[in-house]
C-alpha cells in the first residue's frame, strides 16, 4: 500500500474535516501535501485491514495555514495498535527544528519544509492497523499523508537477537516491540530510493554531512553484481547501497572515520572472503537526563578503525540504519529543543523565497540496525551537567570543590592540563598501568614527585562520557571509607578530562584472579579481600539518608593497596537511592556489565541496593572459581558463572568448580558458609537476598572457619 488520501479509511468521520494549506511552497510536492485532515474536536482513529506481520507506518506532515488555523497551536498525540508513537506533538516546532539542523548540515530547503515520521509497527491475528490522532485540549491535530507498507517477517523483527554494544545478549524485538526510524544513510553514494527492488520504499541518504571533522575517508564503487544469499537476502537493501562505501584509506593511521566501533570484527570472515554483502544489528543506551528539568538532546557517534591485529589495514561502511526502540509501548519524545537565538519561523504562507529541493532526513536519538557498526553516546553541554549533578546530589560546585579547603571531606584538587602532562611523561605510554572503555591508566607523580597516582583520561570516543565524568566527581569528591578509593583530584581543561586517584600498587582483584604470572594468594587472602570490598559496599548503601548504589560491581572494579587491602572503585554509573522513604528502588535505565547485572533489574527497571548484592555476588564466585562471568565456549549449564555457581551449591558439588591453585587449601566448613553466602546473594527476587550487612557477616565468620580448620591442622597462613 501506497501514499493514502487520510479521507478514506476512518472509523469516526463526526470530528474531521478536509483542507488545502493557505500557501504551498514550490518546492514541496503536491502529493500529498497539498491537502490536510484536520481533527479539532476529539480522537479520531483510522481502522486499515492489512495482512498479519511487520508494516512500516509513514505519516507526512506539513505545517501551515490551514482554514484560518493557527499551526502555532496544534498540538496532539499519536497512538497505533496499543503504542504511543507521539505525545503533545508540535509539528511546527518539528520542522523548525529540522529546518536549522538541515542548514547547519549545509542542505538546502523551505524554511518549513515538509518531513515524515516512520515507525515500524507489528500487526498481530486481528488484521488491523489503528492509527488514532488525539488533539490535545483547546488544539488541533492534522495529517497530510499516511503510508502503510508490508515488511519481511524477519528483517527488522524476529530476527536474530542483537546484542547491546560491548555485551553479548540483547532484547528479543518482536511484536511487542514498535520501532521508528531515525536515520538511514547510505555511505559513500547518492541518494537511493528503494521502490521497486524491495518494495518497501526506503530511501537512503548521502552521508556526507554526518562524517565527524577532516576524516572523510574514501568512497569507493564496487561494479560488479552483489552476490546475496540467504543469511542477507535482496531486499535487505538495493545494490546501490552495497556497491558504495566510505573506508578508511590514508586516514586510517590518523583518525577514526566518525560517524565507535567497540567491537573487533572480521569482515572477511563475516563475509565469507568473497564479497557477499552481510548486515548486522546492535543496541545501544541512550540516556536521557534532565537538564535544568528538560530533557536533552544527545549526538550519537559512530567510528571505525582497523584493529592492531588486522592484516588488513581498512575498514569500511557500506549503509546504516538507526532505530529507536520502543520502552514499555512508548515511543514518544519531547518536542525538539529551539536554540536561543533561533527563534520558531512563521508557518507557510505567500512570499517565502523558493529553494532548490532537498533530502529528507529525519534526526533524532535511538537504537540502531546497521549493516556494520556499532553506536557511542557523546553527551553534550558540560556545565549544565556539572550543574546538574552538583544539584542532584547536593554535592558542592566545581568552584566549591577545587577551593574549599576547609572541608576536608570534599578533598579534590582541580589540576591543569600542564600539571597532568608533567605528571605522565607527557602520556607516555611506558606510564599506562590499565586500560578500559573509558580510556587509558597511567601511573604518574605529583607535588615534586613524591606522591605516585593512578591519572585516568576519559577517550573521547569512549562509551563512558561526560555524565560518568561528574557523577564519578559528585561521589568521590564526598565520600571517604578506608575501602573506597579515593580521589585526589581531576582535570577538565583544554577538552580534557581527567581523573587523579591514589596509585593502588596491586592492581585490580581481576589480574590476580586470572593473570597466571601473579602472585599466588592463599584463600584467606582471598576471602580478606571479599570481605573488605562487602565492607566498602556496605558503607555506600548505608552512609547517608539516601544510600548510594554502585551499578557495577565486578572484579576490575576492586582495587588492591600495598598492603592487599580492597577498595572499591569506579563511580561513574553510581545512582542515590529514593527520596521517598517507602520506595525501595528508583526507576532507570538499566546500565551495568553483562554477566554481573541483576536479573530482576533487567526486567523491571528498577535498581535498588540489592542490585548490589546480585553482583557482589557473581564476584564471589569469580574469586572461588577464578573465571570469568561469562564464558562462551563452554557447555551450556556453565557459560553463566552465576547459575553454574547456584547449581553446584545446590548439589554440594562446589568442591568441583573451585579454582585449581586453591585445591587443598579451603577447609570444608569455610566452603560450605562461603558458597552459602554467595548462593544467596544471587537469588532471583531481591527481597530474598541479604543486606550487605549480612554479607559481611557471613563472610566474616567463614572466615573465622577457616583460620579454626588451619590453627587445628597446626598452620595459620595469609599470603
């Protein structure tokens, strides 16, 4: 099904009627958007019967003078088959906005040009499409166009799963699942219209205004016929979308090509070493904070860049797709944003200069579906984040924090770019100490010197941007425990940021767990360590009236002192708990590290400080086991520590699965409280599992099991 006069189709006719815009641009098409349906009464709902399965819905708007109407005071919602796909609506201020993002991206066009809103809509057995504008009070609502078109059954939904970046899983996307999309670029070429190949009516974009900066990179045309087959059927896209690319080229020693690819692939081997085309899909978060109680506009950033182990020195993008997935039936967004000093222009009306015509693309934030790639959220606006989060968690001001010497518990020193430079042999590479998404961890010296520090610079193509920057600031600079880690200072000058903490001499818990060149710990080191890290824990959840929740735990998140006494470390997905005394959890997106995450989290969204204890305790396992969370190459029952570990409890086989330079050493009643307190902190509903409190307790007193087993054997030992 075509473009469809809003005329035909309506289930309620008493509250609608038809219009002509008072002034159509020459350069917008007539069809359709020389004519309007107006609803200025109450919901209006169009009933199409349609085939079962997955349909893109396009609705085509184009604000103007309608019958007298003021197109400044139309605002409305949109809902389709059960999902919310526009709330409050302003069509006016849509296309504003895309008006100045379109000029900034050097495209030409009407001041208030016409545009499209495309979802992708699972119409289940019923064999109906709803589609239901409800004006909002004492307003209007339109539609000039509305496009229904049929979609493969597995390209966008039951597919294979895509996996969220830098994890291995991701939500299933079926019928319970609306998506819309947001871009869809076709790299190195021209613009594409899909119609008669795939029958979809897809048109691709040229992505020459999206490349980041002087690295354009090099398009290239591949001649001969695209060879689909069935992992990558035809209509996954045309040929034209595939027989373009932008690669690296010359650049590739310099630059990212931007539009961050996380993960390492091997194209050659996805495509079979033979040129077929292939296409893959990946999530991504995006969050979403208030900014001085607005919501914000994020950029999303996409780069490539062969790996160190490539023999192959390139990489390439041939298209792109970017979705936004729908959370709880919900694919509504605020109104778009108008920068100061770009004032919303006047609706459509004689007189506007005419211009060539132009692209239609549509921006936004969102999930993606790509062919190659995967998405880095880069947030925006540092100062309002500063004030943000120095507002949210009743922590002092940047100002306050680098000059309040009389508060010693808000110690934290702001350093200059120079002063960090002197600090790391100007980021000497023979400095590093770790590295991680964040960027790298260099060992350097301050005060003449003397004083060794663990400096950590945020990549600017990182996953863990400026909202992690400040929230790690927010905490640290206030937070004091001998088993946290603390914070000297931090840096943000000259488009650095930068993170100064005390230098910790053994490394993280995780190095020590697996790196076989370590030295050997005896199991009451071990547990030593576990109960320090519980303590640390224990103090963030309890310290203050709101408790504070780490969000990811895990064993490189557990530093180790001279002395092997454990820190906890790492801040920057930290969350305050509820205000509200009667709630025990706060509503967020879910963020984490794939294999430590609360399960019960995942599913409700919900964090609470047991979500904590869900993760502290797979660390449990991890130090008993010395194996990774996940592992994908094992049989089925063990690729999850957490379930493994749970199991072999259940069936007192723990003995089994512990880690082999431990054998021996762990006395039995030791083993049982220890695999005790871990197999309850993993318990599915969170109510059930112990406060941090009583995990310290547990293990404590397995502790004490174990030093009694060793003074009876005659040998009391922790090395």
């Amino acid at each position: 099904m075509g473009i469809t006069n809003p005329n035909f189709y309506p289930h309620i006719t008493t509250t609608s009627f038809s219009s002509t815009p008072y002034y159509l641009d020459p350069s917008v098409p007539l069809v359709p958007f020389s004519t309007a349906r107006i609803f200025n009464t109450s919901s209006f709902t169009y009933t199409f019967p349609v085939s079962t399965g997955p349909k893109f819905l396009r609705l085509y708007f184009y604000p103007a003078t309608y019958s007298n109407l003021n197109v400044n005071q139309s605002f409305f919602s949109v809902s389709s088959n059960g999902f919310s796909l526009l709330t409050n609506f302003r069509a006016l201020q849509a296309a504003s906005y895309l008006a100045k993002t379109r000029s900034d991206a050097g495209f030409s066009g009407p001041q208030i040009p016409h545009f499209v809103k495309e979802f992708l809509i699972y119409v289940n057995d019923s064999k109906t499409l709803y589609v239901m504008f409800s004006p909002s009070p004492n307003s209007y609502a339109f539609i000039n166009g509305i496009e229904i078109v049929s979609v493969p059954e597995n390209l966008y939904f039951n597919a294979k799963t895509p996996k969220y970046v830098n994890q291995y899983s991701g939500p299933i996307i079926d019928n319970s699942t609306a998506l819309e999309n947001i871009y869809r670029l076709n790299m190195g070429g021209g613009q594409v219209s899909d119609n008669y190949d795939t029958a979809m009516y897809r048109s691709w974009y040229p992505d020459n205004n999206y490349i980041f900066g002087a690295a354009s990179g090099v398009t290239w045309v591949y001649d001969d016929p695209i060879m689909y087959t069935t992992d990558t059927p035809n209509y996954t896209a045309r040929e034209l979308v595939y027989q373009t690319q932008r690669s690296m080229g010359s650049v590739a020693d310099k630059y990212n090509l931007t539009w961050i690819l996380t993960q390492e692939v091997d194209l050659f081997y996805w495509t079979r070493g033979s040129g077929y085309p292939v296409f893959k899909d990946y999530i991504v978060f995006v969050n979403d904070p208030d900014i001085d109680g607005r919501r914000s506009k994020h950029d999303l950033w996409l780069s490539l860049h062969p790996t160190g182990k490539s023999k192959y020195p390139d990489a390439y993008l041939n298209g792109l797709e970017v979705f936004k997935l729908s959370m709880d039936r919900d694919l509504s967004s605020p109104n778009p944003e108008l920068r100061p000093g770009h004032p919303m222009p006047r609706p459509a009306t004689k007189g506007i200069k005419k211009t060539p015509p132009y692209a239609t693309i549509i921006g936004g934030v969102g999930g993606c579906l790509v062919l190659l790639s995967a998405l880095l959220l880069i947030v925006l606006l540092r100062k309002r984040l500063a004030k943000l989060y120095s507002t949210t968690y009743n922590q002092p001001s940047r100002s306050q924090i680098s000059s309040d010497a009389t508060l010693p518990s808000y110690r934290c020193q702001r350093f200059t770019v120079k002063e960090i430079r002197t600090a790391t042999d100007e980021f000497n590479d023979n400095c590093i100490i770790g590295s991680g998404g964040f960027g790298k961890v260099y060992k350097g010296y301050i005060d003449n010197n003397t004083t060794a520090v663990a400096i950590k610079r945020l990549n600017s193509l990182s996953s863990q941007g400026f909202h992690e920057f400040w929230t790690e600031i927010a905490f640290l600079s206030k937070l004091r425990h001998v088993h946290l880690v603390s914070m000297i200072g931090y840096c943000e000058d000259k488009g650095e940021m930068i993170l100064v903490y005390d230098y910790l001499a053994h490394g993280t818990l995780r190095e020590h767990l697996y790196n076989t060149n370590a030295r050997h710990l005896s199991w009451k080191r071990h547990l030593d360590i576990c109960i320090g890290a519980a303590k640390g824990l224990h103090y963030l959840h309890s310290c203050g009236k709101r408790a504070i929740i780490h969000r990811d735990v895990k064993s490189t998140n557990i530093l180790l002192d001279e002395n092997w006494v454990a820190k906890v470390s790492d801040f920057g997905l930290s969350k305050l708990g509820s205000k509200d005394p009667t709630k025990t959890h706060v509503s967020t997106t879910v963020k984490g590290s794939f294999g430590y995450i609360d399960p019960e989290y995942c599913r409700t969204k919900q964090l609470t400080e047991k979500s904590d204890v869900y993760s502290f305790g797979v660390v449990l396992f991890e130090v008993l086991c010395a194996r990774p969370a996940i592992v994908q190459w094992v049989r089925d029952e063990q690729v999850n520590l957490a379930e493994w570990g749970k199991s072999c409890y259940r069936k007192g086989t723990l003995h089994e699965i512990i880690d082999p330079k431990l054998c021996g050493e762990i006395a039995p009643g030791c083993l049982r409280k220890f695999g005790e307190v871990a197999s309850s902190c993993l318990h599915e509903k969170g109510s059930e599992r112990p406060a941090m409190e009583d995990v310290v307790w547990g293990l404590e007193f397995a502790f004490e099991l174990q030093e009694a087993a060793e003074k009876m054997d005659g040998h009391d030992t922790m090395s």
